[in-house]
C-alpha cells in the first residue's frame, strides 16, 4: 500500500521532535566537585622537654630523684622533702608542680630549665608514714609526726637541714632541742646528693618547700643576705600571699642548705607553707610562676 508523503514526512518530523526533546530535557552526569573547607585549628598543649634521673640514694638505700623541664641557659632549682614525712606535704605539693610543668611546655620560659627534687629526705617519708614514691594525701595514715616530730631526720637520726657547710657544728638546734647536725658537713648521702646536684647545674636560684610558717624566709652565711635572695624572697611571697623574713632568729640554726648556697652566692629561700596537710596549691603556683617571671628575659 502506498503511503502519502505527507503522513511520512510528519512522522519524520515526529520523531526528530522526540529526539530532540530527550537530548533536551536529559540530565547530565552528576560530577561532585570537593569542596575545600577551611581546617580547623586547634590550640592544643605541647609537651614540656622534661627528663628524670636519679641524683643519689638515702641511708637506707631509697633513690632520690630529680625532674627537669625546659632547655633553657638558666637552671631553677626547686626542692621538697627536706624533712621527709614531718612535712610531707611539702612533697606533695613538688609533685604537683611536676604536674603543672609537664602539662604544657608553655609552662617553662624559653631561656629557663626548671629541676624539682620532690622528696630529698626518702626514709623520712617512710618511717613516719610507711610510704615510699608518689602517694596522695589520703595515703597518709595518720598525722602523728606533727606531735611526735618523727619522720623530720634521716635514717641516722640527723637533721639534713643542719649538714650543709654553712657555720656547720656536730650538734645544732631545732627549737628548744638539740638535734645532730651529722659527724661532718655532708656526711649524709642525702646532703651530698643535694651538693653534688648543685655543683652540677649550677642554679641562679634555689627555693625550698618546708611547712609550716606561713612565711618565706631569706638566707645567708656570715656575710649578710645577698640582694639577690631579698628579691627572690619578696616575689614569692607577695605573689604567694606569704610573709616575708629577710634574717630567721627565732633560735640559732647552723648548717642549713640556705646558708650553704647563699655562701656560694646562690640565692636561696625557706617557704614555709601555712599548713601541714594542705600543698594550698594556688597560692605556691602563683609564687613559683613570679619567681620564673623574675628570671625570664
């Protein structure tokens, strides 16, 4: 049957329509392009350069530690323990500052290098409360040694606080007693641990943490209190909250570890927190923050 060419022509036209309505109305490929977003940017703490060693061992054989932080050209020392567990919370309070230090680099200033020596006197710590290392304060079983005074001495019944080579005599004071100041200066390892420490980094300053007299006390040795340490005193305790002693006389003290350093033109002071069971942790952070200030370029 022959078709008309007008009905082929239509649907010709027809189907050209359709085909350009498909090209048309066709979706194209979906192509994701990645959206950069902007990163986000964290501040997050840096660990301090920090390192531990063993600087000696006690009479009875416990090691005595020192923690450093920072690489700077000028060394800060820092010492707890002294008299071991009569004032343990004077190495508490050193362990938390190991903490604080060792959160954030930014804690240490660029040109300072920070040692703690938390517990200088281990055996103390051990006779009076039967711990060794770190503890915590509800470790503590009781708090007898502040009547009894045990746990103030060494191992051989000495005040390492009186065996340092400062107008050192074999028998010197703790208020109204006499106590042993050792055969010799230095002649306990604890001391000389503490000597050996001192030779070796040389501090600009050296501050103790003792308990209890709400005050920080200055130091010499014949030779009058040197600017210096009058300085370091003030700007702990104003920071601290503390009183400020330039020259202890409540009694005579031969031997002690401030005196020896001031002899070497090292300033050195006493705090003495204003409790026995409390680090009053604000208040020696804000003291040990002013003293890094003051040593800060």
């Amino acid at each position: 049957m022959k078709q008309s060419p007008l009905i082929v022509f239509g649907a010709i036209a027809l189907l050209l329509l359709i085909g350009a309505s498909f090209l048309f109305f066709k979706e194209p490929d979906e192509q994701i392009t990645p959206i950069a977003l902007p990163e986000e940017i964290i501040s997050a703490p840096t660990v301090a350069t920090s390192s531990h060693a063993v600087i000696g061992t006690s009479v009875e054989g416990r090691t005595i530690e020192t923690y450093t932080f920072g690489t700077g050209e000028t060394d800060l020392l820092f010492v707890g323990g002294m008299h071991g567990g009569y004032e343990w919370n004077s190495i508490l309070l050193a362990y938390e500052m190991i903490d604080y230090l060792n959160s954030d680099s930014e804690n240490v200033p660029e040109n300072i290098t920070v040692h703690i020596i938390p517990n200088l006197n281990p055996d103390g710590l051990f006779v009076a409360t039967g711990l060794e290392g770190r503890f915590v304060a509800t470790d503590v079983p009781n708090n007898n040694m502040h009547t009894s005074g045990i746990g103030r001495m060494n191992a051989r019944d000495v005040d390492l606080n009186r065996n340092f080579a400062c107008k050192w005599a074999p028998e010197s004071t703790w208020r109204s007693k006499k106590v042993s100041a050792g055969t010799a200066a230095f002649s306990e390892p604890e001391a000389t641990a503490l000597r050996d420490y001192v030779e070796t980094i040389t501090p600009a300053a050296v501050v103790f943490w003792h308990s209890q007299a709400n005050t920080v006390y200055a130091s010499e040795c014949m030779s009058g209190v040197l600017p210096a340490t009058l300085t370091l005193m003030s700007t702990y305790a104003t920071a601290a909250s503390y009183g400020a002693v330039p020259v202890f006389d409540a009694y005579p003290i031969t031997g002690d570890a401030e005196g020896w350093l001031a002899s070497l033109d090292i300033p050195a002071v006493t705090v003495e927190l204003g409790s026995r069971t409390s680090i009053e942790w604000q208040k020696n952070l804000a003291g040990t923050k002013a003293v890094l200030q003051l040593y800060t370029k």
